[in-house]
C-alpha cells in the first residue's frame, strides 16, 4: 500500500525509467515503460513458415514446427529475444512489472492480425509456480490484449493439472515429454468462438504450444493458435538442442 503511494508519487515527480535500459521515457503515455528507443530496437520476425512463423530452411520443409500436432494452426510473436525485449520479459516475470501488459499487448497488436471469432486462453502456469509468483505473466498479456483486439479472455478453459520443469536446459526431445499431458481443457459451449488463441509471454520451441493444444483437442476444440510477446532467436538453439538464455534464464515455451 505504502509502496504504492510511493511509487504513484514518484510517479509524479520522476520521468518514468525504461525498464530495458534505465533510461527516461518522454512517451505521451505517464505510465509508458518503455522507451523509444528500446522500442525501435525490437525486431519483428516477419515471414517465415506459413505456420510457425521461424526462419525457412535453404531446402525442405520447415523442421521447427514439423512435430507440432495438426491442430495448431500457426504461432505469431511480436519480437524476436534480443536484449531488449529480453529485459521486458524479465521485468515481467519476475519483478512484478505487471504494467507492462498493456504496451506488450499494443506491440502484438501492431504485429500480429487480429483473429476472428477466437477466445483468448493465456498459458497457465502449475500450482505451485502460480503460488510462488502471485500473477501468471501470460495472463497479464492476455487480459491486456483481449482489451486491444476486444476479444473474450477465458483463462478457466486451460489449466495445468501439474508442475513442469523449468524447459530451459532441456533438449527438445525432454521438452516435449516434460510438458506432455501436463494440461486440462474444458469442452466449447457452444459453435463459437469456434477457435482458441493461446497467449505466452516467450516462444522457445513451442512445446508448451503443442501439449496445450493437444489438451484443448482432446477436450473438442478443433482450432488453435497462439501469440506470443517474443520468441528465442534461432542462433539461439545451440547444437545439442537445448537453449542458451545468457544470463538471465527463463522458463520457455
Ligand atoms: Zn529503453
Ligand atoms: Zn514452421
């Protein structure tokens, strides 16, 4: 409460600080956290595969979503990981920056088409994370960008039945079976929204992703997709498949 008032009254006396960089936010917006400059510098990933958005091979299909099941139509993120938007995702992870729901989600706005007929289904984290956090940082993106696109937000369709590992040192392979049948779906009430679009703060290799739709399959959704805020960069997926995060680590998707 005191830190609150605290914070307001800085608030009033201070510019705000970019929470990439430190330095001073003269947006339009008062409660803008980031600064035009940082935002200048987050790289969108443009076009890729038709599905999953990555970096198209020399030859061949792509291979990043080849094992993604059938009913996971395609994943679109705002950014790609570099340091700035790494920075942003640490902010709201774990330094409780929960005002940075409103800007990431006009920044996937700006990115990403918005879909029709669709409810937005953050991804949710276990129990005992949830407990420890206090707040789901997917959430915080998904009530926000429900208020941009003006979309329903249901978070009750999807929950996560157990804790996961944290994915960060698993290979691929590890990935997929770490998260397998780790999520619950409710069945659709009705023909429409006839799809879901599931909302993460991180895409790493889309594991999450897959077993979330599967779960939302099994549970009679036939369509899913999903936003995210950012996606690990390729470079970053080292040779033995697990994924370098430097210094600050996260739990990717
Ligand atoms: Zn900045
Ligand atoms: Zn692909």
């Amino acid at each position: 409460m005191i830190a609150g008032s605290l914070r307001a009254l800085e608030r009033l006396l201070l510019p705000n600080a970019c929470v990439s960089c430190d330095g001073p936010v003269a947006g339009h917006a008062p409660d803008d956290l980031l600064c035009s400059l940082c935002r200048a510098r987050l790289r969108a990933p443009g076009h890729g595969c038709h599905r999953c958005q990555q970096p198209r091979p020399p030859v061949g299909p792509c291979r990043f979503c080849a094992d993604w099941p059938d009913v996971l139509r395609g994943v679109r993120s705002a950014a790609w990981l570099g340091p700035e938007a790494r920075e942003i995702v640490h902010h709201l992870k774990y330094e409780g920056y929960t005002a940075l729901g409103r800007p990431l989600a006009d920044l996937i706005a700006r990115a990403v088409t918005r879909p029709r007929h669709a409810v937005l289904v953050p991804v949710p984290l276990g129990p005992a994370r949830q407990r420890e956090r206090g707040y789901n940082q997917a959430a915080v993106i998904a009530r926000a960008l429900g208020a941009v696109w003006r979309a329903p937000v249901a978070a009750p369709l999807l929950h996560r039945v157990r804790d996961t590992r944290s994915q960060t040192t698993l290979t691929p392979d590890k990935r997929h079976a770490n998260v397998a049948g780790a999520f619950r779906a409710r069945p659709p009430r009705s023909r429409r929204p006839a799809a879901v679009i599931l909302v993460d703060d991180v895409l790493t290799t889309g594991a999450t992703l897959a077993a979330a739709a599967v779960a939302l399959a099994a549970a009679g959704w036939t369509q899913v997709g999903a936003v995210t805020f950012a996606r690990a960069l390729p470079f970053e997926l080292r040779a033995d498949g697990t994924v370098e995060h430097g210094r600050m680590g996260h739990q990717g998707t």
